[in-house]
C-alpha cells in the first residue's frame, strides 16, 4: 500500500496510513476511529441507542456520539483556535439524553463539529500551539500543540470505542471492528 492510495475495510471504515507524513498518518488515525463509532451504532433503532445496559453505568451509544461532539468542538474550537464557543448541549459533557434528540440528529452535529474542527487545522501546523481555556478546572491556560491534540483525540475516541463495543455487544451482540 503506497501512502497516497486510501483503502477501506469490508465494513467501509478507511485503513489507517501505515506509512506517510506524520500529519496525514494522525488525521487517517482519528478519521478511522470516527468511522468506528458511527459503526458501532450503524443498524440500531433509537431505542437500542439511548438503552444503557452495562450497569451500572448509564453510558449509552448516543450519549457516546454527543459527548464526542463536545470534544471535537472543546480540543478544536476552543483551545486550538482559541473561539470563545458555548457547549453542544445543555449538559457539557453531552452524555445527557433528549427525548427530542434521536441519533440522526446527533450525528449530524457530530460530523458538523467534525468538519469546522477540520476547517481550523487545515493548512496550520502541527507544531502550532492553542491554550486551555482558563474555565478549564485542570490544566487552566496550559499550552498544547495541534499535534497533541490529534493525539489527544485518537487516544479519547480509542477509549470510547472500547466503550461502545462493550454497549454494542450487550445490546444485540455485535462484536469486533
């Protein structure tokens, strides 16, 4: 495989770069574990994803997709480009279930956060650095580099995924990718 030829897997998620520029090798990172998540909750009716049947845990698939468009929003928007940005959702963290708010809708904002956070880093350098809001309760006013926060992100929606796969199995039991 040549840097330069994108592939994908049987389930449609892009193969991550296994040879390249450090940018375009984190950006194919991040982007498989996006494509990851919105698998884990491909197929699924509403119902099945605001269930939450890891107890006692009330992580749900949907509350996953939320929580990830505030992170998108937070690691881009307000400390790479410094944009003073309410939260996505009422509740901060997104976990936060509304009756009004099916998984359509979720994803929608999910990718809208997603392609502003692109927007601001296209053309910027990895080495170029954004601040942690000073309403931050840990690490207030601490500089990060957008590599860092690539970094950050990959390692965040790794965890999640983890996450979602446990949800996923329980639920219909669906398991892997």
């Amino acid at each position: 495989m040549t840097t330069g030829t994108p592939r994908s897997l049987p389930d449609g998620r892009p193969v991550p770069l296994m040879t390249g520029g450090e940018r375009p090798m984190l950006e194919s990172w991040l982007d498989f574990h996006r494509a990851t998540l919105a698998l884990k909750c491909a197929g699924l009716d509403d119902a099945r994803l605001r269930c939450a049947p890891v107890e006692p845990s009330s992580l749900t698939l949907l509350g996953l997709v939320q929580h990830l468009a505030e992170i998108e929003r937070n690691w881009f928007q307000r400390v790479f480009a410094g944009l003073d940005v309410p939260p996505v959702y009422e509740e901060p963290t997104g976990y936060g279930l509304d009756a009004e708010r099916g998984i359509d809708e979720a994803l929608r904002i999910w990718r809208e956060e997603i392609a502003r956070g692109r927007r601001l880093c296209a053309g910027r350098s990895l080495d170029e650095v954004g601040r942690i809001p000073d309403d931050s309760p840990a690490m207030a006013g601490a500089e990060v580099s957008l590599r860092w926060i690539l970094i950050h992100l990959i390692e965040e929606y790794a965890r999640h995924n983890g996450h979602a796969d446990l949800l996923r199995e329980r639920i219909d039991g669906a398991t892997g990718a």
